[in-house]
C-alpha cells in the first residue's frame, strides 16, 4: 500500500542519517567497518518488497 511504501522510505533514510551520525561521531577516534545502504537493507527487502503490495504505488 501506499502508506507501507512511504514507512518503508522513512526507516531507510532514518538508518541512513543515523549511520552518517555514527560515523561521524566514531570516525576519528576509531576505524568502523563500512557498509552501504544496500548491505543493510538486502536481507529484508525481499520479505518487505515480494508481498504483493509493490504495484499499489
């Protein structure tokens, strides 16, 4: 539905912004590992994405 596809959107970038913030905060004082988006979000988005609701945008 469209409210999934629009919550969906809000959580990726909310990860998004808090990970820039985590680096940001610990990328002087400690090396962390880095990882893209899609490395986050690729064990759920089949289980989110395959539902049936994608063409109700």
């Amino acid at each position: 539905s469209k409210l999934q596809n629009e919550t969906i959107k809000h959580l990726q970038n909310a990860v998004v912004e808090a990970k820039k913030d985590y680096d940001r905060r610990f990328n002087n004082s400690q090396r962390v590992e880095k990882s893209t988006v899609s490395d986050v979000w690729s064990p759920i988005t089949p289980t989110v994405f395959n539902n049936g609701d994608v063409h109700d945008i």
